[in-house]
C-alpha cells in the first residue's frame, strides 16, 4: 500500500528518482550526505538538504512524498512562487539551481507572512520506475492541494505538457489534462524550442524503439503542438477550488484539452542546456541525472497519472 507524507524535517529528500525508489532510512543522513550534484559542483554537502529544511521551517513543507515499504517511490517538490523566482528556478538536480541555492543566505528567506502572494509553485513531478500507472502522481497531487488548502495557501501554479506519456516519461512534467481535470486553468503558454528537439529526437528513435513506437499514437500532433510548455493556476479560494472539472476525450484531444495556439516560441530556463543531449541521442532530462549514474544508460522515472 502507497503512503503519502508531507516532507518535514525528518525526511529531507534533496535527491531525486531517476536510480530508483530511495530508502526512508537513508534520509536520516541527508544533512552530512553529499548528493551527486553536490559532489559535481564542489558543493558542500548536506547544502540542499539544509536548503529543503529551512523550507520545511517557514512554509510548513516543500514536497509531497509516496512511500511504499519505507521507501520513496515517488515526489512532488513545491515552493512559494517568490522563492521560486529569488533563484530563478530549484531543481535539485540541476547544476546552475543547486549552485543558487549554494550562495543563498538562508537568513533571506521571506517569512510566510511577508510573502508578496500566497502563491504555491509546483515542480518535479516523480514517479520511480517500476511504480509507474498507480495512479500514485495523481495522488501526490490531490495531497497538495488539499494540504495547501488547509494550511491557508491562496493558490498553486505550475507548468504542464501535453498527456504524452513518452514525453512525461522524458521531461518529469505535469499533464496538462491531469492538471486540467484538478481544476486548474490555463494562463498562458509557449512553444519551447528545446522541448521541441526533444520532441524530434524521440520520434527519430534516437531516445530507443519503444520510445519511438509509442509516438505513433501522436501522429497527428505536430512538433510545435507537442512542444507546448503551458502554464496554469489553481485558485483555492475560488470555484475551481472544489475539484475535478470534465475533460473531453476525443481523439484530436486525448493529449490535452487546450486547441494549439502558439503564444510565442521561447527557450525555458529550464530546459536550458540539454541541446547538446538531445543531438546527441541521450535519454537527458533537465537537471541531469542523480549520483554517479551514466547518462547513456538512465533508470527513468515516470510522471504517471
């Protein structure tokens, strides 16, 4: 049976998935244990988790944890959106955010009650392999929400793709039809122009044939559909704060509800750097890969609604 926590600040988890389901057990180190990007960076270790427990210390949590059997099967990290913006982005596992994080004072994070909005930013949405199609995102997510209802949070935010599971599988993105069913509304959106390398890359096989085979199902969806980085909000205090709304399942929309429009083409911060992977046919994700693993030979994880 799946367990759901709330990150505190007796199980820090500043590392991610992608090598597979993580021991509760472990977690007890985090503060002294130096993570793979730690040790890539020449950072200090236990830097991140100090950075996740100050977190937890003025925001009450930063993730939702899935625990199967004392392990971490899967994650949901969230932040207030102004923290989020104070370092341009945290991902853990990404080389210039845990370098942020490293130069941060943690003596300058804004008390909750001084917090320009009481605005939730969503992000890595992780699912180990092997637990993938439980349904154990999906929970992750209504965990959130009904956590930052009650604790007084006026609203979540967060980016979302299409429901392509190739694609999902590749970047640790939110569906956006799962997002969407959740209430959350659409506020704007672009074309991402690594995303949509990506995009080809999978479909030329270059990520493997079972990546390729599974995109003959989105035939009818072009790059630039595909490479859609959508952004979207829960209001909590509003309508769309009582739960799931009907999502149409016709063909032309199985992979997400919202017509193509492209607002603009744009390069993501996050999606920064992964040029040279994508031409290069590795199985790259934003962030890279956690410990030591080899980049050729990735454990993936899943964002599985």
């Amino acid at each position: 049976m799946i367990a759901y926590r709330m990150m505190d600040e007796t199980c820090l988890l500043p590392a991610c998935l992608h090598g597979g389901p993580i021991p509760l057990a472990s977690l007890r180190d985090a503060a002294t244990t130096a993570t793979g990007i730690e040790k890539q960076e020449g950072i200090d270790a236990g830097t991140l988790a100090r950075f996740l427990q100050a977190l937890c210390q003025q925001y009450g949590s930063c993730a939702v944890l899935a625990v199967h059997d004392d392990v971490v099967v899967g994650k949901l990290r969230f932040a207030p959106a102004q923290v989020e913006r104070m370092l341009s982005g945290i991902c853990l596992q990404q080389g210039e955010h845990a370098r942020g994080i490293a130069d941060l004072d943690l003596a300058t994070l804004p008390a909750r009650n001084v917090l320009e909005k009481q605005l939730l930013r969503l992000d890595c949405y992780q699912v180990a392999d092997g637990y993938r199609g439980q349904g154990i995102a999906k929970h992750m997510l209504e965990v959130v929400i009904e956590w930052a209802r009650a604790t007084g949070w006026e609203a979540l935010s967060s980016s979302a793709i299409r429901h392509i599971p190739p694609l999902l599988n590749w970047t640790g993105q939110a569906s956006l039809k799962a997002l969407q069913k959740r209430g959350f509304a659409v506020v704007g959106g672009e074309v991402n122009s690594d995303l949509r390398e990506g995009v080809i890359s999978q479909r030329l096989g270059h990520h493997g044939d079972e990546v390729k085979q599974q995109w003959s199902a989105f035939a009818d969806i072009s790059e630039d559909e595909a490479a859609m980085l959508y952004e979207l909000v829960l209001d909590l205090q509003g309508k769309s704060a009582g739960g799931c709304v009907p999502c149409a399942e016709t063909a032309a929309e199985r992979s997400g509800e919202i017509p193509f429009a492209s607002l603009r083409t744009g390069s993501s911060s996050a999606w920064g750097g992964l040029k040279d992977d994508i031409r290069a046919g590795q199985d790259a994700r934003p962030g890279g890969l956690a410990g030591d693993q080899s980049p050729q030979t990735p454990s993936l994880a899943f964002c599985a609604y």
